[in-house]
C-alpha cells in the first residue's frame, strides 16, 4: 500500500496509530509509575483523537461523543484518580524496573511483527489504512497483556489493562467506524467501575502487606498454604 495515495485524513489516522503503537511501547519500557500514567494519558489522547478524525472522515457524530468520552475518561479522570491513588499510597517516586528489558523489548518487536501478520490476509482493506490500524490495534492489545506479565507492581498491571482497552476501541472504531453508542457507554462505565474497585483494592492492600509487589502477594500465599499444612499435621 502506497501511503501517499492514501486521503489525508487516513494517512492522518495511521500516523496517529503509529504514535499510539510507540506510546505503548513507552508504557512498556517505562520503569517510574507516575510517568507511566502520564505515557497512558497521552495514549489515551492519541486513540481519542482518531476517533475525532474517523468521525470527520465518515461524518458520524457519535464518534465525536466516543472521542469526548475517551479524551475525558482515559486523559483526564483516570489519570487524575491514579495520580490520587500514588499520592494515597505513597508511591510517587516508586519505580517497577524491568527484570530483562532487553528481551522484553525484543518480544514486543516480536509481537509488532506478528500482529502485522495476522492483519495481513484482511483483503478487503488493502487499499485503505485500515488493516494497517488493525495491525497496531492488535499490537497494542498484545502488548498491554505483555506488561501485565512483566510488570510486578500490580498499578503497572492495571495500565496494561487499560492500554488493551485502547487496543480494542481503536480497533473498533478504525474496522466498523465504532461500536453502537450504548456499547461504548456501557464500556467506558464498565472501565470507570473497574479503576473504582482497583483503587480500594490497592488500599486494602497497602494496609496489609505494606507493598503492591505482586511477587510479595505470591510469598504471602505460599507461606500461608504452609502454615496452614502445617498446623493439619498431628
């Protein structure tokens, strides 16, 4: 495909793809949790702003709402609530380092290229821009499971589900221009509960064990299993 004879509002949607591909990858390899949140917001902003634009080109106005509601939920009151979060929790300055980050950013170019693969045999989008954002959708969502496996914080495992989130809307909205709109909204309420219930998780959390290292929750188990198989023995 031959992007300069694309329309400038679909090269406009692929660069913007594009940005948001990198931005997941900078939320993968970022080690702070606040700039982390900061990477997701920009993310958010970007998906947002391809919604607007789709809506432009296909002269849909509730893909204009969609936009609106994700430039408010993803860029604005999630972030907020996680920033809030931190400070609660006090983990401004609290960093979750890869353990191998080179071979974490080698599975996530391995990812990229396998997600190209699997968009390919979409033949009826090969003159558009579309299966290319099909790719970087499915790169994103795949990426975003990827942090959830790598990250040991358990904040950084809520971006990652948040950034498969992004994957998927932007899937939807670049392949059938956007799910019905009580879908979306039921989405968006489904995504704000879930940060709700993560949040006072997390307290819950802090309070007991002092630590949101999920590593640390694994011991926890583990030594509680052994008690109790100890106390069951004669």
């Amino acid at each position: 495909m031959n992007l300069g004879t694309l329309p400038l509002v679909d090269q406009a949607v692929l660069v913007l793809a594009a940005m948001a591909l990198f931005s997941a990858f900078a939320l993968l390899a970022q080690s702070r949790l606040l700039a982390a949140i900061h990477v997701f917001a920009w993310q958010g902003f970007l998906v947002a702003a391809v919604a607007a634009l789709t809506g432009a080109a296909s002269r849909d106005p509730h893909l204009y709402l969609s936009a609106a509601i994700t430039l408010g939920l993803k860029v604005l009151l999630i972030p907020w609530m996680l920033h809030r979060l931190l400070r609660r929790l006090s983990l401004e300055r609290q960093a979750d380092p890869l353990a191998y980050p080179a071979l974490t950013l080698l599975a996530a170019a391995a990812i990229v290229v396998f997600a190209d693969w699997v968009a390919a045999p979409v033949a009826q989008f090969e003159h558009s821009a579309t299966r290319n954002v099909i790719a970087i959708s499915l790169a994103i969502v795949l990426l975003g499971l990827l942090m959830m496996v790598v990250r040991r914080q358990a904040l950084a495992q809520v971006l990652g589900f948040m950034a498969m989130e992004n994957g998927l809307f932007l899937a939807a909205v670049a392949s059938t221009h956007g799910m019905p709109l009580v879908v979306e909204l039921g989405v968006a309420f489904d995504v704000l509960v879930a940060m709700v219930l993560f949040g006072v998780f997390f307290l819950q959390i802090k309070d007991s064990i002092d630590s949101l290292d999920v590593d640390r929750l694994s011991q926890l188990s583990a030594s509680i299993e052994r008690d109790e198989i100890t106390e069951q023995r004669p």
